[in-house]
C-alpha cells in the first residue's frame, strides 16, 4: 500500500521550493495549469526547433522578450522571440504574463513581425526637397531636424503664438505621457482622433457617471449587450471576445444590435439588423418595458439616480418622493413602446419584447457596450450610449459581477515623475466656441476652421495619424496641407508611408510595438494593469549586458522612438529655462542633464505602482527590471462599485452638504497614483471640493459628476442650452428615413476588417494578404432592383461626390442599407516617387480643377523585388477604394462627433466610371460644413457662467480657469 | 492534494519534469521512450468520456455532464474536461478550497463539491481504468495507476460511500442484444457496444485484440478497435465471440478483487454489466457456431 500522505507532503514541498524560485512545477503544455507557454523561468534561453530546417532537427535559441502591441488600442501582450546568435526577431507570440490580453493575441499581434521587416518602411529622417506633395525628398540627420524644429518652435512660443503648434495625434497607444509634454510646453495643441471615433459614445458614459468609457465585465455577465458594427471584431477584438466567449460558454445570451451580419453578430442569441440610427429607440423601448413592468432595481434607482434633482428643476411642483419620481419615469418613457420602436427600427415588435425580457432576467449582471458603431454614425449618437447605459443603471448593474464598470475603476494611470502646469491658453481651433460640450478635440473640422480664418499652425505635428486618408473630406485636408499660409511647418511621425506624410515637410520615422517605450492600461476586466511596450532589442542587449545610449542604437535604421525624441525636442527648445520647458524634462538623479526613459521609467515603477516594488523584490528584481521582464503588472482586481464605499472621517473636514446630498470638504484630496481619466466635479461656491453623496444618512463615494449620484437627469445639458435632450431620448438621426429622399440609401462606412486596423497594418503582409479589398455590401432585393450582381460596378453618390466600387451581394445586411469598410483603399502618388507600401496601395493620379477633385487609380498592387522574397509572390492586386474622402464633415452639434452615416444614392456605375474613382467637390463640403455649423448652440449664446466649457468635463490638456473664461467675459 | 495534481500531470505527455515527478512518487524509473504513447494513445485514452460514454468515444453526452460540474462551480469548462489530467486537477482543487475555507458552512459546500465529482465523474470509471494499466501499462504507468488506485481508496475512507450510485452509470444504456436489434445498421452498432466500457463493463483495448488474433489463430488487420473486431468477426464469428465471452469473464474476476472492493456501489455496476456482457457473449458465440457436422470449410 502507498504511503499517500508521505507523498503528497513531499510532493506539496518540492512544489513550493521551485514556485519560491520563481519557476514553474508544472512547466510545458499541460492542462494541469494551462502553462500552454513557454516557462518564464526559461524566457533568457528558450529552445525551438527551426521550421525552416524540417525535416533536419535543427535548435534555435531565443530569449523571449515582451512588449505590448500596437496595432489596435487593446495593448495586448506580446512576447517576442530574439534569436540568440543573431539578436534578430524572429516571432511574436502572446505574453501569458498579461492580464489583458492572457497570452491569446488576433491576428495583428503576430503580425508586428512584418511592420519591422517591412521593407517599404521609413527607416532615416527624410526632408522635402521640392513642393509639398510633389514627392521629393531627402535624407536629413536627425540633429538638423530636431535643431530646426526646436528652434521653429521656441520662436512662436517667443512670439506669443502657442496656439499655433499643434500635435494631433491618431491612436495614442500610450497613457498621458504626450499629452503631458504638450501641458509642459504650456501650449493647448493636443488634437487627438477621437471625433472620428469615440466621442459620441463618451458623452453619452460621461453625462451618466462621469466618466467616459465604459469597462463591461463581460465573462461573468448573464446577458451581454452589444451595440456594435466592430466591437468584438476590431478595437477590442482579442480581450473582449475571448471573454464573450467565455460567457456564452457559461450559457450566457449574447443581444447584438448591428445592421450588418458581423462576426459579432454571427456569435449572436439575438441578432437584430435595425434601421440605422433607430438603435436608442429600441433601447427605450426595453427601458420602458422594465419600468412598466417594474422589473427595474427600484432600490438602487432610489439610491443613486439624481431623481431628486430631476424633480426639482423639471416637476418643480411635485412632492419631492420617489413614488413621484416613479410616476413621471413612467409616463416620461410610455410612449416608447415596442410597436413604437418596431416602427422607427424596422424590427418586429415580438422580437424586442423577447429582447427586453431576456434582458429583464439578468439582474446586475447585464454586461453593456458600445463604442463607435451608432453613437459614432448619427446625430445625436451620443444618446445611443446614454440610452444604452440607462439599461445598466435601471438593473443596478453598474461595476457589480458581469456588469459593465466606469473604466477609470479598471484603468491604471501612474503618476509620473513630474506634473506639468495647466496651459494659459485656449486653442480655438481645437475647441471652437461653437462645441461647448464637445467630447474631446473638433480635430476633423480643421481645414474648414483655418480655411475661416479662425487661426493658422506653424508648427504641426501629425504622430502616427493619417488625417488625409481616415478623416472625411480629405481633400480639404490636401488643400490645408499643400498651403504653407495655412501650415507652416508640417511634421509626420510615423513608422511607415501615409496619405499624410506625403504633405509633410519633415518625415520622422517612429518606432513599431517592438521598437519603443510605452505605458498602457486598458479595460477588460474587473482589474487595474499596466502594460508595458518595450523596444525589444534594446532590452535583449541590455541583458545580454551591453549598455545602449538611446533606442536609436538598437532599432533598424535611424527608426526613434517617440519618448526619446520627445524628451530631446523638448530640451532642444528651451535649453536653458527661459520658457519654464527644461525643467520637466530634466534629470532628478543628474542634475543639468536631460531625463532619460531608464529614469523616467524607473521613478514611475518605483514610486507610483502601488505592489510592484514588492512582486520585483519577492523575484530579486528591482521595479523596472520586472516590467522589462515581464511587461505586465496586474495592480489590483475586484474593485466592485466604489461609489458604494464610505468616504473616511479624515475627509470630512468642515463639509457642507445640498439639498440632493452632494458633500463637500475642505480635506485636502489625498494623493492617488493613478491618473486614470475621470471628471472634476466642481468646488462648492466656498471652495470646498466635492468628496462623496449621502445616501441613507452614510456619506458614500459615488460618482464624479455634479451630483455625486448617476445623472438621469442632466443639469449640466439644460444649463448649456440642451434642456431638451437632458435625460436619456431619442433623437432621429440625420438618416431617419424622414431625412432623406425616397431614392437614397443609408451607406455604412465605419465597420472594420478583423485582420486590418486603419492604416497601421498596411505594411504587414500576412494581413494584406488576408484582407485586401472593400466592396459595397448590397442586399439581395436592393442588387435586383438596380440590375447589379457581385463584382459589377456601382457608383456610390454623397452630398459632395462619388466613388466608384464593387458590389457584393449578400442577406448579410438589411434592405435599403450599403456598407463599405473603411479599412481598405489606401493609395500612394502616381508622382515618379517610389514611396509608399507597395503591398496594400493602389497608384493614382489626383487632379484639381479649383474646388473639384478627382482621384484616379493608375495601377494596383503586383509582386516586385525587395528585401522580402514574399513581395515577389504577392497574387492580389485589389487595395479597395478610399470612401472616406467623399464624405462631408457631418459635426454632431452637442458631442462634436463626426456622423460617419451617410445619406447616398446607389447606381450602376457609367460607361466611363473606372474602378476606384473618386470625385468630390471642395466647395460643396464647406457647405456641409456650415450647414451643420448652424445646428450648433454656442457657448456665446449659452454658457451659464461666462465660460466656454463646463469646468467638470473630462479635456485632454486642461488649461488654467482663466483660460476657461469667454473672450467678451475676460475683458 | 499536490498528489492529485502530480499523477495528473503524469497522465501527459511527458516533459522535462516528468522524471523529477517520477522520482518525487517514488516511482521506480521515468517512462522509457515510446511507453506512454503506447500506455496512453494506443491503450487506454486518459479520457472519462471513452468509459462513460454510450459510445466508448471522446466528447458526447458523458463529457457534457463533466463540463456542467465545471459549470456548476461558475467556472469556464475547458475544451477537454474530461480529460484525466484535468480532471484531478480539478479534484486537487476542490480539496484544497474545502482546507481553506474559513467558514463551516463554506467548508460543507466545498466538501459536498468534493464528494460529488469524486463518485459522479472520478470512482465512476477510474478503478477499472486503473486495474487495466497495472496489467498493460509497462513499469512506469504501471506504477502510476497503483499509487492513483490506492490515492482514490484513501479518498474513500475520508468521504466514505455516496448515497446512490452515479448518474453515469444509472444512466449507462446496456449492451444491448444484437439479435433483437432495431438499427439500420446492427452489425456497426454492435461493434461499437462492444467499444463501450460503459454498456460492456469491460474495458477492451487494441492489446486485447492483438492477442485474441493471435489466440485464435485469424489474421489481424491493423486498425482502430471496431475495424480490428469486425475483420475478427468475419473471419470466424463463433470464435471470436466466444473469445469475446471469456473475456468478459475475466474482467468480471479482475473486478471482483478485493482491491476494488472499496468502490461499491459503483463497483456492483461493472462486475453486473461484465457478467451480463459475458452471458450475452456465450450465447451469441454458440448462435453462431456451426451445427453439429458441419465444420468450416
């Protein structure tokens, strides 16, 4: 007989012995511990056999180095594999390390491995020799670039004109440290993307809670709620999906709103294909059926919507009680009845009552989520997320188990080693008076701003973005970019060729997800993490011993990357203190020297991570020495719904206290380490800040808005001249069918490719090679009645042009709707330049008589010789057709939002039509422009306190309060 | 229960830490090259689904429940639950959240968790399994199935008996009888009834095949198990089938040992389908014997 006991002992021992070494008891593909990766105790020597050896049993050695991937926004965990005797990179696998991403990656990750080897790259600074855009160029040091640029720069900020440095940035792919270079440099110039992306949806999170992003705890939910043409598909597709999928392995229901078959949607219990625009009606219909039916969390309405405060200002008349809230509830959503929302959405009535009652049966655990889709195509999208976020709020399943979390609560920040000072000035180019309530930058609407007159840039820096090719109307972004009245100095960085960069006068090449530094941290889950990118060979020479001065030395070429290059402009500019720049970027540990990213990035884990000095001490490691290891930093998990935590009695110093509870303190704010995006609610009119809401007689956390509670009700909408929007409500879109002729269709332009994130993966030859074209979605019934079939030809119409594509014809989309991915159509100058990504760009010519424009593709794509042997086997020569520039500026007047919907007519293309023609009438998209100009309210006309912004709302770069005053209200 | 997890992880294919692992248990020497492929690839497939199963296949109904008890839990099934490794993995597991909960009635939970995958999914097949790789498994796995048989007894003591025999086995389908049989196809279903430990209570492997060519003399056709008994069948049916009786005959005996005797009532189950199996079996040997006279030409 066995001694079990003796063995078991011996064997619990042996186990903890090898685990306090930090190694593995169960190493190699087990399912014992799902260790399907290689043991981190072996990533300094790994051994593989090499593929390209079969059928000979050939060893390869490599050390495994992580990074994080910066193709799409996730920031999942990579690692790559360093062949030891070459130090070159040979793969990239996912980093099991990452609590994001879990070791599992899409197909982008693995694909980082052609963008470093792509052999189209930019690999030296390059500067225009002839015209702009007329393609000549010529290699440039990078002191002479950066000493011209410093110096361009110093003299504006000399001269008084910060406002006309700007930097607009596309995916940050990184958490502040840009921004906070901007605040350093006292300018207001940080123009991100995010009103062609997210800007319709943060309004709507950001006027609920506080805070603009949603973080769905989609594992443990019940029921999963999607409102989405790519989210599972594209932005979020690896963290997301793989926990989607593990709740619809739990036996969870999956409700996808999406008028396109997607892959989310194909994943789907309920698929519902709605008229596009209608998604908030459908929303309130489920909304009111769990109201009329009192299926809602009647407790947790009462304690935390500011139904008090709704009362108050709109039923002023009313006994301020709950049993009134709940009647005016009622009667505010009865009329958003299923027949009403089956009529707006074109879906059947029973079907939204089966929606709404499998949505009833979640309790809190309904997981909710939207974030382009319909809150980033209609007019007044923003009430897509608002009515959405309203379900979650009327379930109480807000930041419980399966519910979907504020994401600041899911989101880690740390607190660098310098804060810089807010900027003295307001950028009206950015923040145009006429968007008060915009979420983030008007960054699309710039041509037609500095086209007014409204301002000019000196200085413009466009950093991994390719507003010519991913903003609508790019030809008045070719005209902006080609006049150097208008830009003066226009600087691209960026790691390969854009639409952008050839209108640039200075091209910097910037490194990939392999070839630099960066902080990230995202939502996936009820956790805080910190994802650390890493330049991979400067981290594998670093432990090989070697010591690297800067990633330089380390990336192919003269590849930068981004914080270096940074940190030195910044030091070029102001090299001795005069502007008040030097100090931010300066070394605490070398005084007078420049702040290197080793510093930089050492002070931030030894200082602002609360745990990571003790997991690096309990390995041996110092902080940084962990991250570079590792790349991944899980801070903490299972936060659950901080606005249920008592605030402390040390807080509650002096406090007063509204009539809706709010409490304010005269405690100073104890200092977090982490950063993580939220609301300021303003001080009291004494200046105490707001500190926590009571709630039955307990002062509890709540949330950073106004109120402290979830803003049914919004104060900040009706002071602001919205008063009627100012609790959740249906807007009809500028495609409701009442908006449009009886001969146009709605085209939907905004879904995305799974294999292809905008223009950051044209250089990768594994995904051009899956996804390489964008033909127009047709249905069945719409192809017969216009005599078309797949492949033929379609002229699409817009209010300011055309383009020409294919059909395909499919039951994947709903009658009388068109969709095109915007993915695809990217194009290089048929100018005798040889630049551009010769394996996904088609060559075309651009011709301009005055305001009109057209594009005409010259060839597509074909082998050629190269570096890479794949270049001469590439079989496809599609590239798609660029859609994105025949589309007017469509500006939602509240959020800012760009409505991507549009309203087209789709015909058979003409005898002359070619494929992959584009037209577009400049003159026409200033129309538009001004056209949607007018549906604004103005922050002149409606601003309560004299100020051009509500103080409380989340903005990149927040300028001091004066700043903040209105031009007439500062004199 | 570290031990649990271990004999798991030896249930895999083998890696650096198995040797380490084999010394740990005791056990004599790692696997010689080629010894758990044969143990566990070509045998005795370290799946509860090929035992449990009306099919004696991978996957279907038995696996199905595996993955609800995962379910139950609020945890994600993995694509193989039922797999062996996984499988005490997931007992180790449950043990030690039942030592660590603080709470009584947390500890209760646990316990009750604990017992029910141990009869439901673990005793249900395993001692058979087990007393078939002491036989074939070669020195390694050989050694490896007895600590795990003594581990499971030892868990017996500590649990003692369940209150009714396990759903998988109250709900097996029996091995049916060929000559009344319905199907499309009875020949096909009977020689996939014989490949169902479940329905046959005899675990029948390609060794056991191997031999019975050889005992009785027919050609054997190289295959997965239901080709190699067809090819035995239409070669001589009496014979194979009486093969097939005996068979069944000494795996009732092999169940019977007192070694298993801990395991009722689940060990009732296989000794009561092996001894049905081996009834049905002789009769349909001498069904298909020729009559008196009348030799095979």
């Amino acid at each position: 007989m066995t001694d079990t006991r003796k063995l078991n002992e011996r064997l619990s021992a042996a186990r903890a012995e090898t685990e306090a070494r930090g190694e593995t008891f169960y190493p190699g593909p087990s399912r014992i511990h799902l260790a399907s990766f290689p043991p981190k105790e072996r990533w300094d020597d790994w051994v593989e056999l090499d593929s390209k050896a079969w059928p000979k049993r050939v060893e390869k050695r490599y050390m495994l180095v992580p990074t994080t991937c910066f193709n799409c926004e996730s920031a999942c965990g990579l690692l790559a594999y360093v062949d030891k005797e070459t130090l070159e990179l040979r793969k990239f696998e996912g980093n099991p390390e990452h609590p994001g991403s879990r070791g599992r990656n899409c197909a982008k990750g693995p694909a980082t491995l052609n963008q470093v080897t792509d052999p189209d790259r930019i690999l030296e600074p390059l500067k225009r020799v002839g015209g702009r855009g007329e393609g000549k160029w010529a290699r440039v040091g990078w002191e002479e670039a950066l000493d011209d640029i410093a110096d361009r720069i110093r003299t504006a900020m000399r001269e008084g004109r910060h406002n006309e440095i700007m930097y607009h940035v596309g995916r940050p792919g990184e958490d502040g440290f840009t921004e906070r270079i901007m605040a350093a440099w006292g300018v207001d110039g940080h123009n991100s993307h995010t009103n062609v992306c997210s800007a319709g949806a943060r309004a709507g999170y950001e006027l609920w809670c506080g805070i603009d992003r949603p973080s769905p705890d989609h594992a443990r939910a019940e029921v999963i709620f999607l409102v989405s043409s790519h989210l599972e598909t594209g932005h979020y597709f690896n963290p997301h999906a793989q926990r989607i999928i593990e709740a619809k392995q739990r036996g969870a229901k999956l409700i996808v709103l999406d008028t396109r078959l997607s892959n989310t949607a194909t994943h789907a219990d309920f698929w519902l294909a709605p008229r596009p625009g209608s998604e908030a009606a459908i929303q309130l219909a489920i909304a009111s059926y769990l109201i009329r039916e009192r299926l809602y969390n009647r407790e947790f309405v009462r304690r935390w919507w500011n139904w008090e405060e709704y009362l108050r200002r709109v039923h002023p008349g009313l006994e301020v009680s709950f049993d009134s809230f709940e009647r005016m509830l009622e009667a505010e959503y009865e009329s958003y009845t299923f027949e009403f929302a089956a009529a707006e959405s074109g879906i059947d009535a029973d079907v939204l009552r089966q929606v709404a009652e499998t949505v009833s049966t979640a309790g809190t655990r309904l997981s909710t989520h939207n974030w382009r889709s319909a809150s980033a195509s209609n007019e007044g999208g923003w009430q897509v997320t608002r009515t959405m976020f309203m379900l979650s709020a009327l379930l109480g399943a807000i930041a419980t188990p399966g519910s979907t979390y504020p994401n600041a609560w899911n989101k880690f920040v740390p607190r660098p080693i310098r804060l810089p000072r807010h900027p003295e000035t307001w950028n009206d180019l950015n923040w145009p008076i006429e968007y008060p309530l915009s979420m983030y930058e008007l960054s699309f609407l710039l041509p037609h701003l500095v086209r007014e007159g409204r301002g000019r840039l000196d200085v413009y820096f466009t950093r991994v973005y390719n507003p010519v090719w991913t903003n609508p109307d790019g030809f008045s972004w070719i005209e902006m970019l080609s006049d150097e009245e208008k830009v003066g100095l226009h600087v691209a960085l960026t790691p390969t060729w854009n639409e952008t960069a050839y209108f640039a006068d200075y091209i910097l090449p910037m490194g990939n997800g392999a070839e630099r530094h960066d902080l990230h941290s995202y939502e996936t889950h009820d956790a805080q993490w910190l994802g650390f990118r890493q330049p991979v060979l400067r981290t594998a020479r670093e432990r090989l011993g070697e010591r690297v001065g800067d990633t330089r030395h380390t990336n192919p070429g003269e590849v930068w990357e981004e914080n270096e290059f940074w940190l030195e402009l910044s030091w070029r500019i102001d090299p001795d203190g005069e502007l008040g720049i030097r100090e931010f970027v300066e070394s605490e540990e070398r005084p007078g020297e420049r702040l290197n990213v080793d510093e930089y990035y050492r002070w931030i884990f030894e200082n602002s991570v609360p745990g990571l000095p003790e997991a690096a001490a309990a390995e041996g490691l110092r902080p940084l020495d962990y991250m570079r290891r590792y790349g991944a930093f899980e801070v903490t998990r299972d936060i659950g719904p901080l606005y249920e935590r008592p605030v402390p009695d040390e807080e509650l110093e002096d406090i007063a206290e509204t009539d809706e509870g709010r409490v304010y303190t005269r405690a100073a704010a104890t200092g977090t380490p982490n950063l993580a995006p939220t609301a300021a609610p303003p001080a009291d009119a004494e200046g105490r800040r707001p500190v926590g809401v009571r709630i039955d007689g307990e002062i509890l956390r709540g949330f950073p808005t106004p109120s402290g509670k979830l803003e049914f009700y919004s104060p900040t909408l009706a002071a602001w001249g919205w008063d009627d929007v100012a609790i959740p409500t249906y807007i009809k879109s500028h495609v409701h069918p009442q908006n449009m002729d009886e001969d146009q269709m709605v085209l939907i332009s905004t879904f995305r490719l799974p294999t292809q994130i905008h223009t950051r993966s044209a250089n990768a030859k594994w995904l051009d090679e899956i996804s390489h074209t964008n033909p127009l979605w047709l249905h069945t019934s719409d192809a017969s009645r216009l005599g078309v079939g797949t492949g033929d030809l379609v002229r699409v119409e817009t209010e300011i042009g055309h383009f020409v594509v294919k059909a395909w014809v499919t039951e994947g989309i709903r009658p009388g709707v068109v969709a095109c991915s915007h993915h695809m159509g990217r194009w290089k100058l048929d100018n005798g330049s040889a630049e551009g990504q010769r394996q996904l760009m088609a060559t075309v010519s651009l011709d301009r008589d005055d305001s009109r424009w057209k594009m005409s593709r010259k060839a597509g794509v074909g082998p050629f010789d190269s570096s890479d042997p794949d270049t001469r086997r590439i079989w496809w020569t599609d590239a798609g057709v660029h859609q994105n520039m025949t589309f007017p500026v469509h500006p939602d007047p509240l959020s800012g939002m760009h409505c991507w919907h549009q309203a087209v007519r789709v015909v058979k293309a003409a005898p002359g039509d070619r494929y992959g023609e584009v037209a577009v009438d400049t003159r026409r998209s200033a129309e538009v422009f001004e056209a949607w100009l007018a549906k604004t309210r103005s922050a002149v006309d409606n601003s309560p306190d004299g100020t051009r912004r509500p103080g409380w709302l989340i903005r990149p770069v927040k300028p001091t309060a004066a700043a903040y005053r209105l031009p007439d209200a500062k004199s | 229960m570290e031990l649990m997890r271990a004999l798991g992880a030896l249930s895999e294919p083998p890696s650096d830490q198995t040797a380490e692992l084999c010394r740990l248990l005791e056990i004599e020497r790692p696997p010689a090259e080629g010894e758990y492929e044969t143990a566990f690839l070509f045998q005795l497939y370290p799946y509860a689904s090929v035992y449990l199963g009306a099919e004696g296949q991978i996957g279907g109904e038995a696996r199905d429940r595996i993955a609800g008890f995962w379910r139950a839990l609020d945890l994600v099934p993995p694509v193989a639950p039922d797999h062996l490794a996984l499988m005490l993995g997931l007992y180790a597991r449950l043990v030690e959240l039942e030592e660590s909960a603080g709470a009584e009635r947390a500890q209760r939970g646990w316990r009750q968790a604990r017992a029910a995958f141990f009869w439901e999914h673990l005793a249900s097949w395993l001692p058979v399994y087990l007393i078939r790789m002491v036989e074939i498994g070669g020195r390694t796995y050989a050694a490896w199935a007895e600590i795990l048989l003594d581990t499971l007894r030892g868990e017996v003591e500590r649990l003692g008996p369940p209150a009714r025999p396990p759903l998988h086995l109250r709900e097996a389908p029996p091995f049916d009888d060929p000559r009344h049989a319905t199907d499309e196809a009875p020949a096909r279903a009977f020689l996939g009834q014989l490949s169902s430990p479940v329905r046959t209570g005899f675990v029948l492997v390609a060794s056991d095949l191997h031999r019975a060519a050889a005992e009785l003399e027919l050609g054997l056709r190289a295959g997965e198990r239901r080709f190699v008994l067809e090819a035995l069948l239409s070669q001589d049916a009496a014979a194979a089938l009486g093969w097939l009786a005996g068979f069944a005959g000494a795996s009732t005996r092999r169940i019977e040992r007192p070694q298993l005797e801990a395991f009722e009532p689940t060990r009732r189950f296989w000794i009561e389908r092996c001894r049905a199996s081996a009834a049905l079996l002789g009769e349909l040997a001498a069904d298909a014997r020729p009559a008196s006279g009348q030799g095979a030409t």
